[in-house]
C-alpha cells in the first residue's frame, strides 16, 4: 500500500523555510536573547534576593490572605537555601516572557474570534491541534529556525501555552449576557466603547482564567525546553536525569512545584479579588 | 396630540434569509403556513400603531406574542424585515450606524426586565454610562446620575455594586441609568416583572409619579393585564405577533375587541378601572321642582319605580322624593315639590372610581345621584346595576326591578 509521506513533506517544508528566513530568524533570536530576556534577566539578578521575596510576599499579601504570603515566603526562601536562586531568575524570566507573549498575542485573536464566527470557527481546529500535539514536536522547528536558547524554547513555549489565552477570552466574551450588550447597544454605544466599557470587563473573570492556564502551561513548557537550551529549572532536572542523580533532579523539581503554586495563586487572586477587594 | 413615534406596517421574520418568507406573507400565507413551508417563524406580523407624546403606551401580550421584539425593533437592537418606524417624522430603520447611534443615545433610553446593571460598575458608574458614552465631562454627567438616583430615592447608595442591592434597587438604577440621559423617550421592558409584587405596586406608582413631573413618551411592555391598565394611558392587545386592539383602559374593559381580549378581561379587578360613569344609569325619570306631587307619583307608577330624583331647571338636584311622601303631601294639599320636605338624597361624582365609591354604595339604601363637575345631575346609581357592570362586559342590563 502506498504510504503518505506526511513526515518528508514536513521536512522539506521546514527545509525551505530555514533556508529562505532561517538566518533572520537566528539573527533575531540573538538580538532578543541578548538585549531582551539577557538585560531582564541581570536586571532582576540585580535586585537582593531578600527584596524579591519581598515584593513577592507583599503581591501574594494584596492577591489573598496571609496563608498565601507565608506560603510564598517559605517556599521561596527555600529555594535561596538550595542555592536554586540565579536559576530562579531564570526560568521566571522565561515563564513570564512566554506568558506575556501568549497573552499579547492571545487575547486579541480571543477578541476577534469573539466577534466573528468564521474567524472562531477558522481557528477551532488549529487550537485543538496546538494544544494535542505532543509539545516536544515544537521543539524540533524551533531549535532548526532559532537556533539553541532562550527564543526557541519561548517561541515554543507560546505555541504551546497560547490556546486557553484565545479560548477563554474568546469564551468569556461571548458569555457576556446578552441583556448587557443590549445596555450597550441601546444606549448608543460605539463598537469600541462596547469591547471597553462592557464586554472585557465583563468577560474579565474568564479571561484571568485564561491568563491563569496559560502561565501554568508556560511554565511547564519551559521545564521541557530546557532540552533546546532554556535553562532554569528544567536543566536542573535534565542534568538529574542524565547523570541519574535523584537528589537533583528533585530539589529542582520542587523548586518547579513551589514556583507553579505561587504563579496560580496570584493570578487566581488578583482575578477574583478585583471586585470584592473593594467591598 | 403630537404622534411621536409612529409604526407602519411593521414585520419581523426570524431567520437569516427573511425575503422568501416576506414574499409569501405578503402574498398573504398565513404564519402557520409559512413556519411550514420556509420553516421561518413571523415574529411581528403587520403591525401598525402611533406612540403619542407624553403618553405611557403599553403594550400587552402573553409571552410569544412578539411584544419584546416590537420594544426592541423602536430601538433597532433588533432590525425589522420590513416596515416604517418614525421617531419624530423620522424613519430610522433607513439611519447609518453612526446616526442611529446619535438617535439611540439622544432620544431613547432602556429599562431591562432583569434589569441588565453593569457589574463591574458601581450605582453612580452604572447610572452615569449613557452620558459617558457621548462623551459628556465627568463632573457634568455625575451630577446628573446623582440627581436621577435622588429621584429614584437612591440617594446614598452611588458607590455600592449590583450585587449588594434587591431587586427593587437594581431596577431602580435601571430607571436612573435610563433618565439620566434625559430622553424623550422611555422603552421599558418588562421593567417590573421580576418584582415582588408589593415592590412591583410600589415602583409603578413612582413610574406613574415622575411621569407626572417628567412627561416622557413611555413604551410599556407587560404580560400583566392589572399593570397594563394602571399604567397605560392606551393599551395595544398584541397576539402571535398580530395587534387585535389599542385603546383606553376603559375601552378594553367595556369593549374588547374579540373573545380573547375578552377572556382576558374577564379576570380583572373591575372596581379599579371603572368609574361611576361607567356603571351609572340615566337619570330618567326625573321630576322638576316645580311640578306637583301627583306629577311624581304618575311618573313612579308609570316606570315602576318607588322614588324619583327633583332637579331644578338647570338640573341642580334638590333632592329625592318617595311614592309615600307624595302621597302624604297629596293629601295635605302641598302643590309644587319644592314647597314639601324632600329627602337628601346621597350623591356622588361621576369620575370617581367604583372601588372608592363601594362602600357608600353599599351602605345607601337610597338610589345614589351622580354629579358632573358643575354639580348636574348626570346619573344615578343603583346598586344592582352597579354589581351586573362589575360582573359582565358592562352590557346594559334591565334594571328596573332593583329598586323596587
């Protein structure tokens, strides 16, 4: 029987590309890893790791209660003692650039696909296969267009952590009661002071949600590309399963764990706290 | 009477392809032929009626009667398939987007059945969100937002959320949110129906109170025929799309259109609506003052009747006289009635409502007599008479035996 071959056409589609944009590319992901993610990196190195706990401690304060600061406080201070700190800062770096990215990039397309149901209805498929196929697949393209480092593994990392950004704006839009956009329509609302005034906010919740998925997909994400060179956490955990050193490959891993509870907490926190901070 | 919003010849099809469906009613399929054969439901089927300004109009129809859909095509959130609305001489549906908009936000404000308040915003952000959108300075709109809920007696109350409010709060911003852009007119749908029922009293006489001092032209949809009439000044009967009637409480109730205006009719509190005029008999016959009690006992015997009204010549009511009394003063040889003692007859005007005037009604054993502004008498009233307009469509009844 003949058999498709789906792999090779990839191959030299890829092959093409990398031909005709890869060194733009390269030469991009050097101008970003260098004067981007590097200055961000040694700026936040720059600040003492007790005044970053700090800060940390006083966001999980104003995101919930003081279970939350303590929390965060430990389990940062933790990673201090483990001397995991530079590598700390490094995949918080990578996680909240991945993030930022997906959420820049994400949100609008939410929007628009709120707003036309071809569009919605364009992009379904194209979503459910970001997020089901395997994520080390992105790594391959990746690492061929972008070289080893921090863009590939970011530039992977949105691929995969995108989708509940698109999905869940695009969702909480389109929940909005249709009685409040009736408000706005009624009361002469243009279409732009209807996205600003009415629906994003109302949809805000589900959005934050979103937001939510998304860091925590970055996150995990940014342990596996530790494989194309991201650093942080995830080489921790390969150098442990490479050299079969348990001890390692744990303490790095909790350092992921206690990461990920902090990141989920805030941005759960300051997406429900909003409205009844102010009660 | 100023028409201020005129609708002709309205249709609304649902569907996303309404022109084949239009062609067959037009051709004049009915609805339930075209649902099956175009499967396309006629929401709206040819309505025509006029608003006038400063009147409340309701229109009144069971759920599926398409009198949400009228609401909202007056404002276009909802695009009719085919037809004229005017607001003002001007025919709307044929407006660009941006000066529909003008029209929405300096002509018309909304009041939402489940009251539709911005969560995210606070009593004053919410009552302020017309102006905002027109782009009005903060300090000047705020101000006005701030009056309004003062008028709605939610002074105090700017910097809470919805959802620390009842429900009568809420639709209380509602009403703010919508006065405060000032419009003439008012479209309310189904603005009290997720009321409790003392609140829902409560907030149709403060709608019918700022109407006194505001006189907007107020749209008024409702499924509830008591609201309708203590509300309206005029009445659309709406029907699977159809109007079947418009016209004055009184008109409904005295004379519905057909069997079903009628059974709807049928279950209301009467005594509310009507008044003595409604339910009055003609003051026939009288006697005058100067002719003689023989005169009177004639007329008694004539029509069957035990006491008859004396009125002067420019039917001033001077009393009541019995078929006894006049006999005694035949005897005694009185001549003229005026110069024999006649009974005070209890009276009553004629624009008073039945309700208020049941007990005295009840309690006169006495036919009463009914007064126009200038104290002539118009009417009288007989308590059988009174019961059989409550009881039926207010057709004439033959009286003559109550009050033997």
């Amino acid at each position: 029987m003949y058999r498709i071959p789906l792999g090779k056409w990839v191959n030299s589609g890829v092959d093409w590309l990398d031909l005709t944009i890869g060194p733009t590319l390269r030469n991009f992901a050097d101008y970003v890893s260098d004067n981007i993610i590097g200055k961000l990196g040694t700026g936040l190195a720059a600040i003492p790791w007790w005044l970053l706990i700090l800060v940390f401690v006083a966001l999980a304060w104003r995101a919930g209660r003081w279970r939350l600061s303590l929390g965060t406080f430990l389990g940062l201070l933790l990673i201090y003692n483990l001397k995991l700190w530079p590598v700390f800062i490094e995949t918080l770096v990578l996680v909240l650039v991945s993030a930022l990215v997906s959420i820049v990039i994400g949100v609008p397309l939410g929007i628009t696909a709120a707003r036309s149901d071809r569009f919605h209805r364009a992009i379904a498929p194209l979503l459910d296969f970001m997020q089901t196929m395997p994520a080390f697949v992105y790594l391959i393209p990746a690492l061929m267009f972008f070289g080893l480092g921090t863009v590939p593994s970011i530039f992977s990392t949105v691929i995969f952590a995108m989708p509940p950004a698109i999905r869940l704006t695009d969702l909480g839009i389109r929940q909005v009661p249709t009685d409040l956009v009736e408000v706005g329509e009624a009361f002469g609302s243009s279409p732009w002071q209807m996205l600003w005034k009415i629906q994003l906010p109302v949809a805000l919740p589900t959005i934050m949600a979103g937001v939510n998925q998304t860091m925590m997909l970055s996150l995990s994400m940014v342990v596996i590309a530790s494989m194309i060179g991201a650093g942080g956490f995830g080489a921790g955990v390969l150098y442990g399963i490479a050299q079969m050193n348990v001890g390692v490959g744990f303490e790095n891993g909790v350092a992921v764990v206690i990461l990920a509870i902090i990141l989920d907490r805030l941005s759960q926190g300051f997406s429900s706290s909003k409205r009844t901070a102010e009660k | 009477m100023n028409v201020k919003i005129e609708v002709k010849n309205l249709i609304k099809i649902f569907g996303t392809q309404p022109q084949r469906a239009l062609k067959l009613l037009q051709a004049g399929k009915t609805k339930e032929q075209i649902l099956e054969e175009t499967g396309y439901t006629v929401g709206i089927n040819n309505v025509s009626f006029s608003v006038h300004e400063g009147e409340i109009f309701v229109v009144m129809g069971l759920s599926g009667s398409g009198k949400s859909t009228i609401l909202r095509c007056l404002n276009l959130l909802m695009e009719p398939t085919s037809g004229v609305i005017m607001v003002d001489g001007q025919d709307i549906t044929k407006l660009k987007a941006v000066d529909l908009r003008k029209v929405r936000q300096e002509k018309m404000a909304m009041v939402f059945q489940q009251f539709a308040l911005l969560p995210h915003r606070t009593v004053l952000q919410n009552a302020v969100y017309g102006l905002e959108v027109q782009g009005i300075p903060r300090e000047e709109r705020e101000e006005k937002a701030r009056k309004c809920l003062e008028m709605v007696g939610l002074g105090g109350w700017e910097d809470k959320y919805p959802d620390e409010l009842s429900g009568g709060m809420k639709q209380r911003v509602g009403l703010a949110r919508a006065l405060t852009n000032d419009p003439d007119i008012l479209l309310m749908d189904e603005a009290f129906s997720a009321l409790d029922p003392l609140i829902r009293e409560e907030m149709q006489d403060e709608l019918l109170n700022l109407q006194q001092r505001m006189n907007k032209t107020i749209v008024f949809i409702t499924h509830d025929l008591n609201e309708a009439l203590k509300l309206g000044d005029r009445i659309a009967f709406l029907r699977g799309g159809s109007l079947i009637q418009v016209g004055t409480p009184e008109e409904i109730i005295t004379s519905p259109a057909d069997d079903y205006v009628a059974r709807f009719v049928r279950g209301v509190d009467r005594t509310k609506i009507l008044t003595i005029q409604d339910v009055m008999k003609k003051p026939q016959p009288v006697v005058r003052l100067s002719d003689g009690p023989n005169v009177a006992l004639r007329i008694m015997k004539e029509n069957g009747i035990s006491s008859v009204f004396v009125v002067d010549r420019s039917r001033q009511i001077h009393g009541l006289v019995t078929a006894d009394l006049a006999l005694e003063a035949s005897k005694s040889g009185i001549r003229v009635l005026s110069e024999m003692d006649l009974i005070q007859a209890p009276t009553i005007y004629q624009d008073v409502l039945v309700q208020e005037a049941l007990p005295l009604i009840a309690e006169s054993k006495l036919p009463l007599a009914v007064l126009d502004q200038e104290k002539r008498l118009v009417g009288i009233i007989i308590r059988g008479a009174v019961l059989a307009a409550l009881a039926e469509d207010g057709g004439e009844v033959d009286v003559s035996n109550s009050i033997r």
